[in-house]
C-alpha cells in the first residue's frame, strides 16, 4: 500500500528535548524520520507552483500530474 502526501517545508522543525536540540523532518525526504538528516537540502532550486517527486537516490523528478486537492501536510 501507499500514498502520496505533499510536502512544502523546505526544512526541519527544531525542538529542545532533555536539554539537546532535536530538528524533526518537515520535508518528507528524510531516511531518519522523524528526524532531519539534511535530505531537505535537496529541495533547493524546487519551482513554486511545479510538483515534485524522488527517487531513492534522490533525483528529484518532475510530476507530470498536479494532484489538485491532494493533501498536503
Ligand atoms: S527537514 Fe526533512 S531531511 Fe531535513
């Protein structure tokens, strides 16, 4: 099963935890979630309007579908 969820953050959400800074992924891309692994910096150069997909080794790809109305965290 799966899904597709749009991200738009472009990077972490960071929070003090036991006295550490801890920086949760908003980006979706991490393979550390829920934390941050630097994966965000791959959104760089994203165009406002255009989607986005990638891949394992992150490519990043262009969606040829919008996915008007698809949810977005
Ligand atoms: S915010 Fe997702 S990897 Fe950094």
């Amino acid at each position: 099963m799966a899904r597709i969820v749009k991200h738009t953050a472009q990077g972490p959400y960071k929070l003090e935890c036991g006295g550490e800074d801890k920086y949760i992924c908003r980006c979706g891309l991490s393979k550390n979630q829920p934390f941050c692994d630097g994966s965000h910096k791959l959104t760089n150069g994203e165009e406002e309007g255009k989607l986005y997909w990638y891949d394992d080794v992150g490519n990043r790809h262009e969606s040829a579908d919008g996915f008007a109305g698809i949810r977005q965290n």
